[in-house]
C-alpha cells in the first residue's frame, strides 16, 4: 500500500485541499490573463482642444470588467 493513501485514510479533511489547489490555480491563471488584457489594451491619453482632460479610448466592456 502506498503511503499517499495510508495518509489519505488518516486524514481524510485533506481531499478538501485538492480542489482548492485547483480552485486557487485557476484563479491566478484568471489573473494572469487579466493582466495581460489590461497591459494590451493600453492606449496614449490623447488632448482634444477645448477639453480640460485628456481622454483616453478604452473598451466599454473592459470599463465595465474592471468596476466589477
């Protein structure tokens, strides 16, 4: 008999780590893409004559996926 499952049988609150691990490493491949999204996605404040800020043009989805 393997150990991992001698382990398993004496501490069986440890199957609840495995999708966790899974869960967390979703996540920060979630993450990771996200941030990929918001460097790519990146554009040079442009000055209009007559407006008193500079306005970038940004996706209105992204504005959106960002307040959430």
């Amino acid at each position: 008999m393997y150990y991992s499952n001698i382990f398993l049988k004496e501490n069986p609150l440890l199957f609840a780590y495995i999708p966790i691990f899974i869960l967390f490493s979703f996540g920060l491949v979630v993450l990771c893409i996200w941030q990929f999204i918001a460097f790519g996605s990146y554009h040079k404040p442009e000055y209009f004559k007559g407006n008193l800020y500079y306005s970038s043009g940004q996706s209105i989805v992204l504005q959106v996926l960002n307040a959430i």
